[in-house]
C-alpha cells in the first residue's frame, strides 16, 4: 500500500528507490480512479456511454472544428472504434459533424448546446476535484506535478496541449 513516509513525500527524490517508485505508480493509479469516478457516475445516466464518449467530448470541447484525424491522433484508438462513439454522439444530437472547408474529405466535430452542456457537467466534477487536490498541495507543488505529467506524457502528445 502507499506510504507517505518522509522519503515518500520529498526527500532523496532525485534517488527513488523502487519501492518508491512503485508507490508513485500505485498513486497514479488510485487518483485515476478518482478523477474518473465522478464523470463515470455522470455517464450512468447514459444508457451506453463510457470513458471513451467523455474523452471524444472533452477534446472536441477543446478543439471546436477539430477534424477526425485530429482526434484519432489524440485518443490513440482505432478509426473503427471512434467511429462508433462518434456515430452515436452524432445520433444522440451532442456532436456536430460538418464536411471540411478546405478539404471535402475531412470531417470537422463540435459539440451542440446539448454536447456542451454535458461536457460542462462531467469535467466540471473533475475540474473542483483538480482545483481542490491543487489548493491543497500549494503553487509549487502544482508547477512539479505538472512537470512530471509532461515528462510521462509521450513527447509527440505535447504538441496537443494549449
């Protein structure tokens, strides 16, 4: 289980020993856990929604006319598997698909009044469990929390991010 022994809080951390690290690790897994709780629960008002509808609506949110491309790129799931959660997003009247104004073979994506309303309730929950997690650690902890996000991150992700 984790420990937030001294050590494990912050010091010797530029030498973590691997018990340290796997702490860490397990960390990243429990706060996963919460940071998708809420919105989870949200979607549960949706007959077959999951974790992959809020994604496709968060970063469609962020990116209004964003091209499915983009968004393939993005997520890191296959054509045929976004696909199916577009179609439906479509369907369900939360996502706009319009044909491309440069190219006619693009599709560009942004959410409706209904998919923006959505959108806003499940990273709403997130944002005051990020804000609160944030109050708490303080400005410098935020800054190195965000460090360490960006150098796990794969570095050709980077460029998605404003």
């Amino acid at each position: 289980m984790v420990d937030l022994s001294k050590a494990a809080k912050g010091e010797n951390l530029l030498f973590l020993t691997d018990d340290q690290l796997l702490q860490g690790i397990e960390l990243m897994f429990f706060a996963y856990k919460g940071f998708t709780s809420d919105p989870d629960q949200i979607l549960q008002n949706y007959a077959s929604y999951g974790r992959a509808h809020h994604r496709a609506l968060h970063f469609i949110n962020r990116n209004p006319n964003i091209t499915v491309n983009t968004l393939l790129d993005i997520l890191g799931v296959t054509k045929q598997s976004l696909n199916r959660v577009l179609r439906q997003l479509v369907e369900d009247n939360l996502v706009e698909s319009q044909v491309g104004k440069r190219d006619r073979r693009e599709r560009n994506l942004k959410l409706t009044e209904a998919g923006q309303n959505l959108e806003r309730s499940l990273s709403g929950a997130q944002r005051e469990r990020m804000r609160s997690a944030y109050k708490a650690a303080g400005p410098d902890a935020v800054q190195g929390f965000r460090t360490v996000l960006q150098n796990i991150m794969d570095p050709q992700m980077k460029s998605h991010l404003e």
